[in-house]
C-alpha cells in the first residue's frame, strides 16, 4: 500500500532517542569531511542530506525537519570555504519537503525512499546551484554527467543508510 | 488568527528561517574584504567565529581519525605484511648498489654546479621557510575544494600563505584556527593566482572552474601554447612566490563565457585529489626567483627592452630622442622614410620593407 493516512501515522508515531538525535548528524557531518580524504569519490555521497531527509521523513514534523535541516546545513556550510547559508538554506527547505511528504507517503518502502532520495538529491543541488548563481553570482556550471552520479550514489546510499536507522528509532 | 498560525506554523517557521539565512548571506556578500594580491575573501568576524567554532570541534575528531587510521596503516605495513620481504631485501640492496654509483656521478655534478653558481653570483633560490603540515579532513562537498590541516595559528601560520607540496602548488590559508586552517585548493572556483607559462613567457590568472578543474583564462589565441607546456607560478598575485609548478597544459579551448579568449585546462603538478602531508610556506627571501622564470638574464633582458622603448633626452641639444629599433621595420617605423623636404615630385618611391 502507496498511500498512508494521517490517522495512520498518529499509531505509528516514531520517536528517537535524544542521543541518537544528536550523535548522528554529528557523525554523518564527521564521515563527510573526512572520508573524502581517503577515497576521493565519497564526496557524490552527501550523509548529511540523508540524514534530513531520513528525520524529516520519520520524524514527519515539519519545523522539526526545517530546523535540523538549517543546523546541518549551516555546519556543512561553515566547513567549506563558500559564504554560511547555502545548504542551510536548501537544507532547511529539503527538511521542510521530506517532513510534509512523510505525512502522506509510505516512507518504510524501500522504492519510495530511494525514490524520495533521488528526488530530494537533485532538489537540493538545484537549490544551491540558483542560490550560488543568482545569490552570490558565482561561476557556477551544471554538470548532469556529475548529477546523474550524485542521484544514483545517494539514492543507493539511502538503503544502507536508512536501514542503519531503521534500527535505532522506537515506535510509540 | 490563532487557529491560521498553528495551521501554516510549518511554513511560518520555513519562512522565517529562510529570511535569516538569506539576510545573512547578504550581509557576507557585502562584507568581504579584498585583501592587496590576493582575491580571498576574508569573513566577516561573525562568520569567522562560527567557522572557528565548527573547526575547534571537528578538528580533534578528525586529527583522531588520521591517528587512528596511520596507526592501523602502520600496524598492517611493520607486523602484518610481513611477505617477500626477503626479496624485497635482495632488490633493495642491488638498488642501493646502483644508486652509490649514480650518487658519486652526481656530487661531481654538483660540485660542478655550486662552482658555476658561485661564479655567476647568483642568490640563494629556494629560502622558504616552511611549516609542514597534514592534511585531516575536507570540505566534503565537491562544490568548495577546502581541506583542513592540523596546523594552525599556534604554529605560525595566517590567511593567505602558500601552500605546497614538493610536486607543485596546492593552494593557500583561507582560514586559520589555534589548532587548524582551512585551505583553499586552487582547483576552486574562488581560488586565483598570477601565473606564468614556462616557455612562451605569456602570463596568465589561474582558476578553478565548477568541475573541480585548473584553468588559465584571459589569454588570446596563441599559436605557440602548445599541450605539454609547463606553468609556473608569475608571483604577480603576491601569494605565490615565483617559479613554483602549477601544472602542465592538458588542453586548449575557447572561452565560452570570455570570448575571444581562449582557457588552457591544466594537469595540475601536486596531487589534489589525495594530499597526506603539504608545505606551509611561512617566510620567503626578499628576492624571490626561480630558474627559468627569474633568472638574473632575464631580468637584465627586461629592463634592456624596457629602457630601449623609453624616448631619451639627448644633454647636448636638449632633445628628446627615441633609441628604440623596430625588430622589424616597415615604411611607418620612423627613420625608414626620407623626409617630404628632400622629396621631389615624380621621383619614383622609396622600397618599402
């Protein structure tokens, strides 16, 4: 079944445990940076959009989902050498996105999370894009050969990752 | 009006963070100053302390993991991979053999050379003084080329120092911190220096473009930059010293934003894409040159082409004279045409050149 009920969703409320709430962006943000130092190709991967999309998702709360979306993305940005907001904003905007798609969709599907990741991968890259271009007035060039990678790494990504976290949330 | 809040909260809360954002980024876009040489752009000191904050504890973490990880690395390279060692030892030792020979052909080479050198008198080349450094971490996007490195202001370093490695330029300090500074890699978009190509002299500004390539743009179409072709650092930009490799030219292509320019791909000399341990330059000599881009014959040829262009004034008559010879004179370079006074007409033409 596609489709779920909001009434649905009240009985199969999900909750996480503070720490994992706080360990596991922190973790996501660590492998991020630093992986990519030992195999270059880890950076198509973005951990912390997964991990937006994931809480936003299951969470289903959409100022929840807003606000982890801006933290993550305002400490990614604070890491890299552009101006702080880029992916706070189109973070913050994913979150929003996935927290209302929660409500409505089955998100334990595999398909529809992979699906869902595919979709919210190429939205954030649009979103920086503009906001780099039209915003900042970078040089910025959109590379579908570098895209279609990014999509295809995340979306496959997203099974390992969302199946690490299946097991770390209670049901209420 | 209560029950229109608690409906659109989500979009409420969406609005407002996007507008604090957004004016936020306004506020680093209006900012930044342009520091003299150099085209960083230095945060504001709000942004600087969130920067600093994020690094002070991501920093350790990953300074942990590189321990950790070297550690493992070591343990597997000293105890566990322990197999053909033996004939590693066999192949070593013939190597060393081979490689005594070549040595002493080598010391009468040098001998040879720091005779030459002191001869010409020239300076001492390569006066750097450096820090070194290891890389811990990235940016982790590939939209902002940025590494970290376990070296910091604690150690001497400040914004806008070369970074290199003994192939060729990385990049330079965009940030630092106590333990840590963020380096900008020059394959990204933002990054820039003045550079120089090896054989055909022609100067040039290196960037990075969004795919994570160096470029050098603002170049019209010349036949003689061929593929293969050295670049070197020009030390125009004041960040670079000069003489340093930047890269070999890969390929050669119009400049689709900046037509008619053309934009020269380069291959770059340091491996950017895996860096373990850079060089921080933290003090160069006053005079800065390298063989090939500074040499003292250059410099003497320049200054010669130079006062040759220069109009003189001759003391005698007070005059001012032009000394300049065209390399190649035609019926416009002055003195190549008989003045019209001593002209008559009908008189045929004089030969052109």
């Amino acid at each position: 079944m596609a489709l779920n009920s909001t009434l649905t969703r009240h009985e199969n409320e999900t909750t996480f445990h503070p720490v994992v709430l706080v360990v596991v962006p922190i973790l996501a943000l660590i492998l991020q940076v630093y992986v990519p130092h030992l195999f270059p190709h880890f950076v198509l991967l973005d951990l912390p959009l997964l991990v937006v999309i994931y809480f936003g998702i299951t969470l289903r709360g959409q100022v929840a989902g807003t606000m982890a979306g801006m933290l993550i993305g305002l400490v990614q940005d604070a890491q890299t050498g552009h101006p702080i907001g880029v992916n706070g904003m189109a973070k913050s905007i994913i979150g929003y996105a996935a927290a209302s798609i929660g409500i409505r969709i089955d998100v334990d599907n595999t398909i529809s999370r992979m699906l869902l990741t595919a979709v919210f991968t190429l939205a954030n890259s649009i979103l920086i894009y503009i906001i780099e271009r039209r915003l900042l007035g970078f040089d910025g060039q959109w590379l579908w050969l570098r895209e279609t990678a990014r999509i295809l790494a995340n979306a496959l990504a997203s099974v390992v990752v969302f199946w690490i976290l299946d097991r770390l949330r209670r049901k209420g | 009006m209560e029950s229109f809040f608690s409906r659109y909260k989500g979009l409420l809360v969406l609005g407002i963070v996007l507008l604090v954002q957004l004016i936020a980024l306004a506020t680093q876009i209006h900012r930044p100053t342009v520091t003299a040489g150099a085209d960083a752009r230095s945060d504001g000191h709000h942004v600087r302390v969130v920067r600093l904050a994020i690094a002070v504890v991501v920093a350790p973490v990953e300074r942990a993991l590189t321990g950790v990880g070297h550690g493992t690395r070591n343990l597997w390279r000293n105890y566990v991979y322990l197999r053909g060692v033996r004939q590693k030892n066999y192949d070593l030792q013939a190597e060393v053999d081979r490689m005594r020979l070549e040595q002493m052909s080598l010391l009468a080479d040098a001998r040879q050379g720091q005779r030459l050198q002191q001869l010409l008198g020239f300076r001492q080349q390569y006066l750097y003084k450096t820090v070194v450094a290891q890389v811990i971490g990235t940016s982790g996007s590939d939209q902002s080329r940025v590494i970290l490195i376990d070296k910091g202001s604690n150690d001497g370093l400040k914004p806008d120092m070369p970074v290199i490695t003994p192939d060729g330029i990385v990049g330079k300090i965009r940030e630092v911190f106590p333990d840590s500074a963020q380096v900008l890699e020059m394959n990204d978009q933002t990054a820039g220096a003045g550079v120089i190509l090896e054989t055909t002299r022609i100067r040039g500004i290196l960037r990075g473009n969004a795919a994570g390539q160096v470029q050098v743009i603002d170049l019209l179409p010349d036949d003689r930059i061929k593929p293969g072709e050295r670049v070197l650092t020009s030390g125009g930009d004041q960040v670079y010293p000069r003489g340093l490799a930047v890269g070999d030219v890969e390929s050669i292509a119009l400049d689709r934003q900046h037509p008619p320019y053309i934009a020269l791909t380069l291959r770059p000399a340091a491996n950017l894409a895996q860096l373990e341990e850079v060089l921080v330059i933290t003090e160069t000599s006053g005079a800065l040159s390298a063989p090939g881009v500074g040499s003292e014959a250059e410099m003497q040829r320049s200054m010669d082409t130079a006062a040759g262009a220069l109009p003189t004034v001759d003391s005698a008559t007070g005059t001012t004279t032009r000394s300049a010879t065209a390399l190649h004179p035609d019926r416009f370079t002055p003195g190549t045409v008989p003045p019209a006074s001593s002209m008559r007409p009908g008189e045929p033409k004089p030969e052109s050149h």
